[in-house]
C-alpha cells in the first residue's frame, strides 16, 4: 500500500522520521507529537498520537 504526498504529488511507502516527543496536552493526556517527512519533498506532516493508543511490539 503506497499513499501520495499532499505537496509533490510522488507515491511513498514509508515517511521519514523528523520528530517524536512525548508531551501532556492542554486536556491532561499525554501524547506523541508525532512529525514526518516526505523522502522525494521534504513536506513536513504532524500529528499527535495519544498514548493509550499504543501498542507494545514483541
């Protein structure tokens, strides 16, 4: 499964890792700040991930 880039219009598989920071939001819960980046652009996409959401790898 690929996705494109909302800027440069390429196909990508996997986004680069610019930023992961765990911070309390505004509501008390406690998330991963999440930034990533297009290999082929550079275009910067961000998110926040809540915690409890994770899932532990084995």
């Amino acid at each position: 499964m690929s996705l494109s880039c909302k800027s440069c219009k390429k196909e990508v598989n996997e986004l680069d890792l610019e930023q992961a920071n765990i911070m309390q939001g505004h509501d008390g819960v406690w998330c991963v700040d999440l930034v990533l980046k297009c290999p082929h652009c550079g275009q910067l996409y961000n998110t926040f991930v809540p915690t409890g959401d994770l899932e532990a790898l084995e």
